[in-house]
C-alpha cells in the first residue's frame, strides 16, 4: 500500500483513512521528503514546522 500523508500535520500513514494524530480524513498521496523527528523537543526544523511529537512527516505536500 502506497503512504499518505495527512494534509494538516504532515504525519505520514501507512494505512487507515484517518490520521492517528490529528484526527483529519485530509490525507493525500502528493507529497515528497521524510523528516523523521527522534526529538521534537531538541528540533529546530520541528519547531518551524510546528511538530510536537515524535514520527516521520513530509516535508512537502503538493497541491
């Protein structure tokens, strides 16, 4: 099964039609780049992107 990606939070999901982390039914399959945070906390990319948990997310989604 191909990955998405939900469009809110940018998590990447392997199954399912709802993000586990946000909750959105927004998922997509355009997207490019991983961005695998091991400690949001420490991140500074994570920070500008706004990422609180640990998880693998696209760095960008496209329209």
């Amino acid at each position: 099964m191909e990955e998405m990606v939900c469009s809110n939070c940018r998590l990447i999901i392997s199954h399912g039609d709802k993000c586990p982390l946000c909750g959105s039914s927004n998922l997509t399959r355009r997207w490019s780049g991983y961005l695998i945070v091991l400690n949001a906390d420490m991140s500074e990319i994570a920070k500008k992107l706004d990422i609180k948990v640990n998880s693998v997310f696209a760095l960008n989604i496209k329209d």
